[in-house]
C-alpha cells in the first residue's frame, strides 16, 4: 500500500471476478496464440464469417488454416469431422454472444476438439472439456485484455502489457469527447495487433475488479428485448435471446446498410460493421452488408433506445 503522494481517479473497486480460472493476457488473438503454440496444433477450421484480427496470429505459427461454410443461422454447414488425437481444432464463433445452445450442442460429443471463440460472448460460460477464448474490452470499458479457458497447462509470459498509453480514449469518451477518443481508440486497438502473448495489464485488471457485471448484464438483456420486440417483424435473422448477454441486437435487412450508417453518423450514432474480409462466404458478406449491429450496452437509456428505433425506422 502506498500513502499520499499525487492522486487518483476515483475507481472504486467493487472486487468483481472476472475469468478466475482463466489464463489472462492482453487480448483473444493473443490467447489464442498462447494455446495454439502449447499444444502445437497445425490445422485449424474456421468459419468463413469471422474478423481478420486472428490470421497474422495463425500465420506466425503457421497454422494451416482451413475455411468451413456457415448457414443463415450462423452454424457449421458440415461441421468437419476429426478424431480425438488430431493435431486439428474446429474454431466455433459464439456470433454477437447469441448462440450459446447451438454451440453447447455441437460441443457435446468431443468437446477436446473445438476452441470456442466467446469474443462476442464474454457471459457465455466455458463449456468443460472444450478451449475457449474471451475478449473482454468489448463488453466493459478497459484497455485490454483476453481470456483463455483450457485444460491444457499455459506458461504464463513473464512480460505484462503496458496500457497506461492506451486509456485515453476510454476517459475523452466518459468526458463527451467521442471524436477525440476515437482518434486514441483506433491507436489502442492497432497496439493490440502485436499478438505476442502477455499479461494483461495491471489498468484492465484494476478496471475490471470495478466492473459491476450485474447491471451490465441486466441492461444489455433489457435493451436486446427492446429491439427485439421492435423489430421482430422486419429482422432476417431471428435469434432470441433466451439466458444470453448479447453483444449487439444484429438486425438483417433486404437492403445494404452502408448508406443507413453513414446518415447515423450524421446524427452521433456510430455502428460497427461485422466484418469485411476477403474470406467470407456468402452468408458471411450479406452479413457485413445487410446488418445493421445496434448497440444495446448498460450506456444506453430506453428513451435513446426508442429514438434509435424511429430514425432507422424513418430509414427503410
Ligand atoms: C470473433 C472474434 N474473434 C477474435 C477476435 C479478436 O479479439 P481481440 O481483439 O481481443 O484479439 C475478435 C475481435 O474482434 C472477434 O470478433
């Protein structure tokens, strides 16, 4: 402990526990690296519909990586077919955390042999007997940070990642400067493309144990029925939310969403695009194209809410 001296903000510590029994480094990819180089694994499945942060990753290892279709729902079209003393593992995508059953189903049988990408899913508990991976900065306002479940034994790293240069847009943003974080988010966020695994950083650590999960769990639950109920007769893609803790509320269109986007913008209400790659299938580009990903974090009051649902209204 240390007393006096120069301040501090104001965190309080609400000791919240986050991963407990997980390997904790900076990021997924980084995660992902760390198990994928313990067990020496040479092949890899992926869906095609995933983000591109992964593959400099599975490059370095030279991880073969092979690509498998996903249908309308998002699930394996054939879900490949390995024995349980492969040097191969099936990557599943737990998408926008909405699909927690699906892959407790399609884990049942050998469970050893799949790696559950929960990036999106940071709520969805680890499934015994199967890898997977969590990237909690997408549900809580921290730096860094990526978690990995597995019953394989990790040597940690010794070297931690340093975010003290990287918390700046998490503070311009409580302040109400969104241009100006936006700047030092995409900075941070390309800091994290180094996906040599180390510790995560003792300032997401500390954030994290301020967290109060409860309510961020009750709020997005809250505001993904909301969209829901609103939007059930227009959405392409049905996917409720049964005990998920959603990433976002997708909803699909007949029509591209990048001209919807940008009038947002217009109007301060910025949407992420999931995901332009090369490596998309079909279904995986008419997501990225004709998805609109509305936000339902604990931010969000429902009077926001309801607004967001008439100007996208007013759009189609
Ligand atoms: C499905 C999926 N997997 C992995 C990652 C990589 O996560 P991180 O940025 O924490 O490395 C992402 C990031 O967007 C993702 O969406």
């Amino acid at each position: 402990m240390a007393i006096g001296g120069y301040n501090q903000l104001p965190l309080i510590s609400l000791d919240t526990q986050l991963g407990t029994e997980a390997y904790k480094f900076q990021s997924a990819r980084a995660a992902l690296y760390a198990y994928l180089s313990a067990t020496k694994i040479k092949t890899l499945y992926v869906p095609n519909y995933i983000c591109d942060s992964i593959f400099p990753a599975l490059k370095s290892l030279t991880v073969e990586v092979k690509f498998y279709s996903v249908n309308e729902q998002l699930l394996p079209v054939n879900c490949p077919e390995l024995t349980e003393k492969s040097d191969s593992r099936i990557l599943l995508v737990n998408y926008f955390g909405l699909l927690n059953e699906q892959i407790k189903m399609l884990t049942a049988v050998k469970p050893e042999l799949f790696i559950v990408d929960n990036s999106q899913a940071l709520f969805c508990e680890h499934i015994e007997g199967t890898t997977s991976i969590y990237s909690p900065r997408k549900f809580l306002g921290i730096p860094d940070g990526g978690l990995l479940r597995t019953e394989i034994k990790i040597n940690m790293p010794e070297a931690r990642y340093d975010a003290s240069e990287n918390v700046g847009h998490l503070l311009l943003r409580a302040a109400g400067d969104v241009q100006a974080g936006y700047a030092r988010f995409l900075d941070a966020e390309q800091m994290l493309e180094c996906f040599i695994p180390k510790k995560i950083s003792v300032i997401s650590a500390h954030l994290i144990k301020c967290a109060d999960l409860n309510t961020i769990k009750e709020k997005r639950r809250r505001n993904y029925k909301i969209l829901y109920n609103k939007f059930r007769t227009l959405n392409q893609l049905q996917l409720p939310i049964n005990d998920h803790v959603p990433l976002c509320y997708p909803l699909k269109l007949e029509l591209n969403v990048t001209s919807i986007c940008r009038e947002l913008i217009d109007n301060a209400i910025y949407l992420p695009r999931y995901w332009s790659s090369q490596h998309s299938g079909s279904v995986g580009k008419g997501m990225f194209e004709n998805t609109l990903f509305l936000p339902v974090d604990e931010r969000i009051s429902t009077t926001e809410l309801l607004q967001l649902v008439k100007l996208i209204r007013t759009k189609l």
